[in-house]
C-alpha cells in the first residue's frame, strides 16, 4: 500500500474514476440509445466532465464533514452514505445535459440515467474500497491516537 494524501491523492482518484467511467459511459449510452458512439461519445465526455468537477466537489465536502466526525472510521455504512449521496447530487447535473444532447425529454433523460443511478452507487463503493486499499484512506479518515489522560497528582494542604 502507498499512502497517498492531498491534492495529489484526490487527483489520481479523481482521474482513474472518470477514466473508468468514460469508458462504461460510452459503451453503455451507445448500447441503451442505439446512438452511435459519435453521438455518445461526446455526450459520455461531457458527463464525465461534470461528474470530474462535482466528484472533485461532492469530494471535498464529504472529508471536511468527515473531519468533524468523533469516530472518522470508513465504515461501510459511511461508504454507502458517500456513494449513494455522490450519485444522488449527480444526477440533477447529469439529466438536464442528457435531454438536452439527445433532444430527449428530462423524464426519458432520467429513465436513460437510471442505469447509471443504480449502477454508480456499486461502481463508487468498489473503486473507493480498492483506492483506499491500494493508496490508504484520506487524513480525514484517520482516528488521532490520543495520549491517555493522567491524573494530576493531589497537593495536600
């Protein structure tokens, strides 16, 4: 395991994420649409741009909520939280460019993304649990060690 923290961690994230998911985005909207890949591919590099910015984001604000959590253990509830939270506040980004691009309406953008809704959320859990394997978990997951308190010898009076 090489531990990786900072901008430079969130960077390499960020991109093997939205490396893998450019490539499933392509095939699967070209697969679900009966679009070819000219048409889909475009759109698949403008979703992943917006999900590289709010994941950058969405990133951001869940470790500076993180670090103020007592226990900063990543847990799988915690894991599922950040997934399923990820992929939620995505999608208001992701439909409206959907309709627009294939001149579709925002119900059968959303009925296109629903692969993606239900699919992400495992996709976001699997990558965060190797990722972390693979570079150690973020600063904002780290329990501090804390010296045990020691009593104050009394002064007799």
């Amino acid at each position: 395991m090489c531990a990786v923290q900072g901008v430079k961690r969130k960077l390499v994230y960020v991109g093997g994420y939205e490396i893998l998911g450019l490539a499933v985005g392509t095939v699967v909207m070209t697969l679900l649409t009966g679009e070819s890949p000219a048409t889909t591919g475009p759109l698949a590099l403008m979703l992943t741009g917006v999900a590289t910015v709010w994941n950058l984001a969405f990133n951001y604000l869940f470790e500076a909520w993180e670090r103020h959590q007592r226990d900063r253990t990543r847990t799988v509830r915690r894991r599922v939280l950040h997934a399923v939270g990820f992929q939620m506040t995505l999608v208001c980004f992701l439909v409206p460019l959907i309709a627009w691009w294939l001149e579709i309406t925002l119900t059968q953008a959303f009925v296109l993304d629903l692969v993606f809704i239900v699919y992400i959320p495992f996709f976001t859990f699997a990558y965060n649990w190797a990722f972390d394997r693979l570079f150690g978990v973020p600063s904002s997951a780290l329990n501090e060690v804390r010296e045990p308190e020691r009593a104050e010898p009394q002064r007799s009076a």
